[in-house]
C-alpha cells in the first residue's frame, strides 16, 4: 500500500501517521521514496524542469558597486552611463537613469508563492518548447483587472482600450490552449502595500484560470529589476529564458512580436 502526504508535510506528521497505521518498515522506505520523487510537485501542475541549473541568468540580489569599486553595475542598479552596466543598457527613466533589461538578457531566477501557497520557480517554465508571457500587475490596477477578466472569462471590455488589437484573442486562445505559459505576477496588493498569499488568492478567486499561475513579487525585487512604468507590462521570454521582447510598459510590444513570431512558424 501508498501513502500519500503533501509535498509540504513535516517529518513528525510523517512519523505519527507510520505509527498510527503500523506501517511497516518496508512501507516507510516507499512512502520515502515518493516523498522525495514528488517532492518538487506543483498543486497547480505547472511544469517542472529538471535541468535548471544549465540557466546562468542572474538572481534576485543584484550588486550595485561600480561607485565603489568600479564593478559593473548588476540590471536594476542606477548608473550615468551604458558602460557601468554590466548588459551596457543604461535608460533615462522617471526617476534618473538605471539600468534596465534588454532583449537578449536572461529573464532572473525569480520564486514566488502561487494561489495554492506552492513556492514556484519561474525557471521550471523553462525548456518546455513553449513562449512564455510575463505579466507584471497590481491588484489595485484596472487594466490588469481588465486583462485578467478578458483572460478568465472573454469580457469585451478590454475591446474599448486605446491599446487593444482584435488579432490579440489569438493570445487568448493560445493560453486557453496552452500553447504557451502566461505568467501573472503581482507586486503589490490593493492598498499598495507588498503582496501576500492572500491578494494571489483573492485575484485566482476573482479571476480562475486554470491555465494561469499567479505569483507573488513580495519584496518586489523583480518589480526592482523590470522597473514597470506602467501596468499590465508584459515582457515575451523564449523557453531558454532570453528577454525576447523587453517592456516596462504596456502589453503591445510582447503581443505583437508574439503574433508575429507564431504567423512565422
């Protein structure tokens, strides 16, 4: 017989439970055994991939020392000029100049909690023959609330958007489909505070799709990295994780060169 514990029970659960039913000691090593090869299962059955150490994109705690030492500076970093930053993109932005992504550059090794309280690596998106949209949204934003009812449900209220395509609900029918991975991050809750599980389960709840994961950017560390000027920003990732289509604002230029690459293929 099998005994089947969530990926996230403890080992004192575990114990108790072999001690309640008798298990045997036989039964124990199985039950470890599946333990171990179901550790990394999503609830939400998002993809898994196992080689995601071949990804030499950068983590979430960038470096900012060209100021001290002359180091260039990591993506996110202020700078002055191109050659400080270690991509050699540096863009004037609202608040200064910073160094910001640009396609090309891999997409960082960013977790977060999802709308089942699983802690997911957006690198197990990775390798999976597919594109993948990244969404950076809020959840006191109205067109990301527009985005993900026309996502969820088809609403035709996003039809009266300045921005809007009718060839967009191919994307729509792409995720549906799930041709490719769209990933809905959020940074910040209705009252513009950090995100937490609830707001991701709040916007799962208002917003179910299936197809979907909702990840939570709690210290807003990759909202550091993107520097969105406004939202939804979406930016198009290949399934090695390079910046395709870099944006930090708006949804055309990934929508466009997505619809562009797919009338190719």
């Amino acid at each position: 017989m099998k005994y089947k514990f969530h990926r996230t029970s403890n080992i004192c659960t575990i114990l108790l439970m072999l001690n309640l039913f008798n298990i045997t000691i036989t039964e124990e090593i199985e039950l470890s055994d599946s333990l171990i090869s179901n550790e990394n299962e999503y609830i939400g059955e998002w993809p898994l991939n196992l080689n995601k150490d071949i990804i030499k994109g950068p983590d979430m705690q960038y470096i900012c020392n060209f100021a001290i030492d002359k180091t260039l500076n990591d993506i996110g970093c202020d700078c002055e000029e191109d050659s400080q930053c270690i991509n050699n993109n540096c863009v004037n932005m609202p608040r200064g100049k910073s160094c910001l992504p640009k396609n090309g550059d891999i997409f960082p090794d960013f977790s977060g909690i999802d709308q089942f309280e699983d802690l997911v690596s957006i690198y197990d998106f990775a390798y999976q023959d597919k594109y993948i949209l990244i969404e950076m949204a809020t959840a006191w934003c109205e067109p990301c609330r527009i985005m993900a009812d026309w996502i969820a449900y088809g609403s035709d209220e996003i039809t009266s958007r300045r921005w809007w395509k009718d060839e967009y609900n191919k994307i729509r029918s792409m995720i549906k489909s799930n041709e490719i991975f769209y990933i809905t991050i959020l940074y910040e809750d209705e009252f513009k505070d950090y995100v937490g599980y609830d707001a991701v389960y709040e916007w799962f709840d208002n917003y179910p799709e299936d197809n979907v994961p909702i990840l939570a950017d709690g210290n807003k560390f990759l909202h550091s990295w993107i520097k969105p000027t406004g939202i939804p920003t979406i930016i198009l990732l290949n399934e090695k994780m390079e910046i395709v289509q870099y944006s930090n604002r708006g949804i055309n230029l990934a929508f466009n060169k997505l619809l562009n690459i797919n009338s190719h293929e």
